[in-house]
C-alpha cells in the first residue's frame, strides 16, 4: 500500500529523528514518557499528533527498529477511556506505566451469560463505606493470569433497565478475593482464563467516570482509535498476509490444482479489497473527517478473510505441512513466536469471527449504523436489542 508522506522538511519528522539520535537505546519507558507510544493522546501522554504525524512517527520509528511496548488492553481500552472519564489522579497513577507496559491490563467484561449481549452482565459491585465488594464471574479473560489491573464492568444496580446499572472500575488483580483459572484454546496456548470474584474490595476511588454510567465508558474508545497503516496480518493485524501465502507459493512453483487456483485468487482479490478499505479510512483521517462504516465492514471482512486465508494455507500444505508446522509450540511457547507459524494460525483463525465482537454482530451494526435499518427484536423483552 501507497501513501505519499512529507519528506525530510517535515518539522515532525525532523524532530523525530532527532530524539531517537539523542536516544539511541531509548527503554520503553523513555518512549512512553516522549510521548510516542500514543501519539495521537494528548500531551503529555501523548503529542496530540495529526493522522499524518502519527504515520510519520510511525515510519521513522519502524526504520530505527525501534518497537512500542504491548499492551493491547491497556493502550486501547483502559487509556481511552481513563483519559476520557479518569480522575487526575487516576491519570496521574496509571497512564504512565500503563503506556510503557511496564503494567498490563485486561479486559474484565464477558461472563458466562453476557458476551454478545454484554450488558446482562451479572457481577454485582456493592457499596460498602468506602469500597464496593464485587462478587461474581468473568471468562475469556485474556491475559488475566498476568495482568497488574483490570477493567471491569459490573452491576451497581439492578432496579433499572440493564443498561443503566452497569459502573466501570480498575481492579488490582491481586487483590484478596481474586482468583484466576487458566482456559487452554485449541491451539494448545494459555492466552485467557475465568476469573472469580469473592468479596473482593475495590476501593471507591477506582471507580471510572460516574457510578451506574459504565456502558456509555465501553464504548469509548473508537474515539481515540490510532491511525496506522499496520502490516494488514490476518489475525487481528499480527501473522501472515494473503500476499504472504501468495509469495511462499511462487517460491514452490505456484499451484496447478484449478479450484485452489481459485481460491488464491479470491484471497487475493480480499486482501487488496481490505488494504484499500484502511486507506480509505487514513485519507478520511487526514481530511478530518469523522469515522464512518469502514472499521466494522474492515472487521466483518477481516475476520472471515482471516479464517479462509488459514483454511486455504492447511488445504495447501496438507497434513504432513501441518503437523511439521506445529512442532516446537506447546502451551509455553511465546505467542509472538507461534503466531508467525501458519498452523497456529489455522487453529488461532477460529476465534477471529468471535472476539471483540462476532461476525453476526457486526453486521447488525452496520445494517443498523450505517444503512439504518430497524434494530433488531428482543424475543425475551417484545422491545428491540441494545434500546
Ligand atoms: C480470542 C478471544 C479473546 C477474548 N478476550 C476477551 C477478553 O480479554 N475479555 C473479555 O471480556 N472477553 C474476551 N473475549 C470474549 C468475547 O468478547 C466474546 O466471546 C464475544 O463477545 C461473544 O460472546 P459469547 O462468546 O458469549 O457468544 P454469544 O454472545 O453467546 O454468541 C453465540 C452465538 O450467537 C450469535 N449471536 C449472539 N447475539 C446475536 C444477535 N443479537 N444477532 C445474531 N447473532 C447473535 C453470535 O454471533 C454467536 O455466533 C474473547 C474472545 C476470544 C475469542
């Protein structure tokens, strides 16, 4: 993909450059402190940069070899939404550390009868003096068994229709009462958890924004999405692209087999459709002018061109391929690693169309956001979904 940035005049570029000379063996720390974990935050946990600076950040930055810390939660959910609704205090204790992944968040949100339907959570926080005590169950808890702080939603109130009891917290995930049981998925990796709840003490102080105005904080970070030409990987923006298979099986000598010829070309064709959509979304950045549809059609595309490019890539390698592709990953392995293997991808690629949303949810928000159809009917309540 194409984009022409301003060149070496540029005044950000320029002073990019000049910090990471001036910082050659810059720690993650230093990064987050300059602001350039998140630039798009604004000062001085970021630099309030344009779309166009943040691309041009990026690229002097990915030319240094220089890597952001992770700390998906955390940079983008908790931050957003700390920066939007937080204390100064609040800003002050978490975004720091939070930005230099020195403390990594989780995601404290689906429980076993709320995950599409997220706001039938049944997590109870209750008022006790200074604390709430929470009681109740999360699940599909990524990263919960290392986490420092999680973002939790739970009921402080259930004498009002469900979504106008919910309060956003940060929970110290060593706190008493808090207990974290591993899940291992298909791919053999320890990635989320369930975690428990019993009479665990959340100071009041940690409650985010105003009490029982949780759910209009969960929907907060789209706002504050970062502009980022990625490298368009296919699960979740990590891992192997289409032009990736595409480049491996010219190295073999291409492919004879006419239906799999087929298929290459479809993926093909996807993976350029979706590159050309997240332009789109930059130019319209630039111009100012407000998100539209494409990030969910991004993600409804996205998610299903991920399981067909994985289905393709084992269809193509076969069992042997597969099974030689797998060796060496157990449940120890580093996710980073085992991403970068095809196989974890195909077994990965079935949680795509399910986390953060499933495919059927995404559709009803763009028929519902973006042609305004009617919203949905609610068998169990006779009133539409999400009213
Ligand atoms: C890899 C991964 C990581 C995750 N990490 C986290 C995390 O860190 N924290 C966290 O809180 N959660 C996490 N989740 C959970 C995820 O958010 C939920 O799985 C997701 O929201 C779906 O909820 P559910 O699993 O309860 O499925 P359900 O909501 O029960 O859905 C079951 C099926 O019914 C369909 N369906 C449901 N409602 C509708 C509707 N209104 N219209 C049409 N079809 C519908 C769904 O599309 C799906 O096919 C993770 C999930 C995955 C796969």
């Amino acid at each position: 993909m194409e984009l022409t940035l301003p060149g070496e005049n540029s005044p950000t570029r320029i002073w990019v450059k000049d910090w990471i000379k001036s910082n050659p063996n810059a720690t993650s720390k230093e990064l987050a402190q300059a602001g350039l974990v998140a630039p798009h935050w604004p000062k001085p946990y970021g630099l309030d940069a344009t779309p166009i600076d943040q691309l041009i950040i990026d690229e002097e930055l990915r030319g240094s070899g220089i890597k952001r810390p992770e700390n998906i939660i955390g940079i983008g959910w908790a931050g957003p939404t700390i920066l939007h609704a937080g204390t100064k205090e609040q800003k002050d204790r978490y975004l720091l550390p939070l930005l230099s992944g020195e403390e990594i968040w989780c995601q404290l949100f689906s429980e076993p009868d709320a995950g599409s339907d997220l706001a039938s959570l049944s997590t109870k926080a209750v008022q006790d003096g200074d604390d709430f005590i929470v009681n109740g169950q999360k699940i599909w808890t990524s990263m919960g068994h290392f986490a420092k702080f999680g973002i939790l939603l739970a009921r402080t109130n259930s004498d009002v229709p469900k979504h106008q009891g919910i309060s956003y917290f940060i929970l110290d995930m060593k706190s008493p009462g808090v207990r974290v049981t591993p899940i291992v998925d298909m791919t053999g990796m320890h990635t989320f958890n369930q975690v428990f709840f019993t009479d665990v003490r959340v100071p009041k102080d940690n409650l985010v924004g105003e009490l029982n105005k949780g759910w209009e904080l969960a929907k907060v970070t789209l706002a504050n999405e970062r502009v980022s030409l990625s490298s368009g990987g296919s699960l979740w923006g990590r891992g192997p692209t289409s032009r990736d298979l595409i480049d491996l099986l010219r190295m073999f000598g291409g492919v004879n087999d006419p239906l799999i010829r087929q298929r290459v070309a479809e993926i093909y064709s996807e993976g350029e459709i979706l590159k050309w959509l997240t332009l789109r979304q930059i130019s319209k950045a630039i111009k100012g002018a407000q998100p539209g549809y494409e990030s969910s059609v991004k993600k409804a595309l996205g998610d299903e061109h991920g399981q067909k490019l994985m289905n393709l890539a084992n269809d193509i390698a076969g069992m042997k391929g597969s099974l030689e592709s797998l060796a060496g990953i157990d449940s120890t392995s580093d996710l980073s690693s085992a991403i970068t293997s095809w196989y974890y991808g195909f077994l990965f690629s079935a949680a795509l169309t399910i986390g953060g949303g499933t495919s059927e949810v995404q559709r009803n928000i763009i028929a519902e956001r973006t042609f305004n159809l009617p919203k949905e009917f609610d068998a169990s309540s006779s009133k539409p979904f999400n009213s």
